[in-house]
C-alpha cells in the first residue's frame, strides 16, 4: 500500500534528528515531533495544547523572535541560544522559525530546535567510527600473538586444577580458564574482517556482576551497585559486553585508586537519541568514580587507539571498548559531574 502524501510526511518528520515545533498565533504548541518530546523531556500528549511560557522554564527570548516572525511574516534565526528547558538542563540550541499558513487559513510558526552540543557529539562519533575501523584492522594484526600465550595460560590452569583436586582454590582456575577461552573467542572475532556478533538474550545485570567476578575482590576500592531491576532484556553477544564492561569498570577502579569508589547505576532510557537515530528505549548503564578525572590534555581523544593517562597504559582499553559497544548499535558518553567521573553506556533496545 502507497501512504498518502501527509502520512509520508507524518513519518519523515517523526523519523528525523531535528526538534520541530508547531505553534499557532496565540503560541499555544499545535504539534511536536519525536525529537522534540526527546530534546524538551516531555510527552507531546501532555504540552500540545499548552503556551509556549508553560512549556519551556524561561521562554522569554524565544517568545520574542516567534512574536516578530508572526509580526513580519519573515524566517527568523538565532544561533547558539541558550535556553533554559526546565530546572534540570540548559541546553545551547541553534533555532530556527518560519512562518507558515495551517490549512484553515490560520497563521502558525514551525519551530526548528537543534542541539549544539548533540550535533557536536555526533559529528565526534562519525569521526571515533573511522578511527576504530583503523584500530580493528590494526588490533587482527596482533591478535595472532595473542593467541599463543592465551593457551599456553589455559594449559598451565588445567594442570594447576589437577593438583588442587577437592580444594576450594579449584574456583580461581576455574575463573582463569574461562577467561583465557572467552578471551581467544574474542580473539577469533576480530580475526574476522566484519563477522557478525552471536547475539542471545542477555540480563545486563548478569554481564555487570560476571564482570565484577572476574576483577575479583579489592579492599582499597569500594564497589557499589544501583541495579533497576525492571530494566528489560536485551540481545548482544555476551563476550563482546563483558569485554566492553570490564575494560570500563578497570579503568575506573584504577582511577579511584586506594580509598575510592566505583558506582555501576542501571536505568531504562526513553527517547534517546545514539548515532543520530532516534529509539524510544535503551538500557544505561553508568560506571561512576570518584577519581581524578582523564587529564584535560587526552579528554577530547580518550577513545582514540593509542591514547592513555596512565605511564604503564597501552590506550586499547575505552578503544575496544567502544567498538564493541558501537558494535551493539550503542554508545558511550562521557562527563565530569561534581568532582565524579561518569561513563555512560547506551544500549538500545528497539
């Protein structure tokens, strides 16, 4: 079936990255787009109907520019306009208005909100997706050298087993074992120039405390979960996640350091956006330390290969990490937040 001309239209605008308004003469908002109820946290069922003073928590300067477009009957644009979207979130927002006539005749305004900072990350994503390439393709050449040692370590827990026949200690071989088989798994993928990822269903908070297993008690840093327990399934490849997590969560228990603590926080995300696409769910996950940060000098480039803080670093951990999250058609965020350190994973679940 062929979708008429203003359901096609319905569609593209409820499919694009831009935050577009309607509103009428009176600036009572007429109609609102999936990016708009992401960007304005806000169900459209709620605020459609509603002044633009009721909507938005300082409206003045915006109200201005949308009463002389109505008054001129002209495009108005304002760059770099920082609005204040409700009490949690200023945001910098380019902003565009273009007077328009509704089918009654009526005068209305269509309002085009972009997010400065959302574009500036998604250009910087386009940019991290090519340079992983390259570090993948880098990574298959020594993934070769890898290997051997992996099953030497394999072979020499097999035999330590056998020794401590009955022995409560058999679990830590056991823990050495499995690591060195899930780590030749990963190897034999990135072996493979683009093969596909084993995805089954998976309890993210199963991955999380495999992860935390596998770092194994450390009394010089505290470690503390906030687990959602509503938080839905999803499907990835179980190597592929604990590896990301547990490049992740390392980092920030090394960062830490003696006397610190690590935080991993699970919640469900709604209307997010993740490489400029729009998904209605996504499960979070946020690693949160109280270390010192990473050093403003590598903040811009810490997902490049190659790039650490640390003397004894090889800059592959948040790398990996990110390929393989990217693999997953997810992302990781990062930001400074009172004196704490937080990565945000997203996971989309649609």
């Amino acid at each position: 079936m062929i979708a008429t001309p203003a359901a096609h239209a319905t569609h593209l605008l409820e499919n694009i990255n831009t935050a577009v308004l309607v509103f009428g003469p009176d600036l009572h908002l007429r109609a609102i787009n999936a990016s708009g109820e992401h960007l304005l946290s806000a169900s459209g069922r709620k605020i459609v109907g509603l002044p633009l003073s009721e909507i938005l928590l300082d409206h003045s300067a915006l109200t201005d520019i949308l009463q002389r477009a109505l008054t001129n009957r002209r495009r108005y644009t304002e760059w770099g306009m920082e609005i204040r979207l409700n009490f949690e979130r200023t945001a910098l927002l380019d902003v565009m208005v273009t007077p328009s006539t509704a089918v009654n005749g009526e005068s209305e305004l269509i309002v085009e909100l972009v997010d400065v900072e959302s574009f500036t990350r998604a250009r910087r994503e386009e940019q991290l997706v090519f340079l992983h390439e390259a570090a993948r393709k880098s990574l298959r050449g020594v993934a070769h050298e890898i290997k051997n040692p992996l099953g030497g370590l394999r072979g020499a827990a097999q035999l330590l087993e056998r020794e401590l026949d009955g022995s409560s200690l058999r679990e830590y071989t056991q823990i050495i074992i499995s690591e060195a088989d899930r780590l030749r798994n990963l190897v034999d993928r990135m072996l493979v120039p683009r093969g596909k990822s084993q995805a089954v269903d998976l309890n993210i908070h199963e991955v999380l405390e495999y992860v935390l297993s596998v770092l194994g008690t450390n009394p010089e840093v505290e470690l503390e979960r906030d687990y959602d327990p509503s938080l839905p399934g999803l499907k990835g490849d179980r190597d592929q996640l604990i590896q990301a997590f547990l490049n992740i969560v390392r980092n920030a228990a090394q960062a830490a350091g003696t006397g610190g603590r690590v935080l991993l926080r699970t919640r469900v995300k709604r209307l997010c956006s993740i490489h400029q696409q729009q998904h209605k769910l996504a499960v979070q996950v946020e690693v949160i330390d109280n270390g010192p940060g990473v050093p403003a000098e590598i903040e811009g480039e810490m997902f490049f290969p190659m790039i650490t803080g640390r003397a004894d670093g090889v800059g592959l951990g948040l790398s990996i990490a990110q390929a393989l999250i990217q693999a997953h058609r997810g992302a990781i965020e990062y930001e400074r937040d009172d004196g704490l350190t937080v990565f945000r994973v997203l996971l989309p679940l649609d």
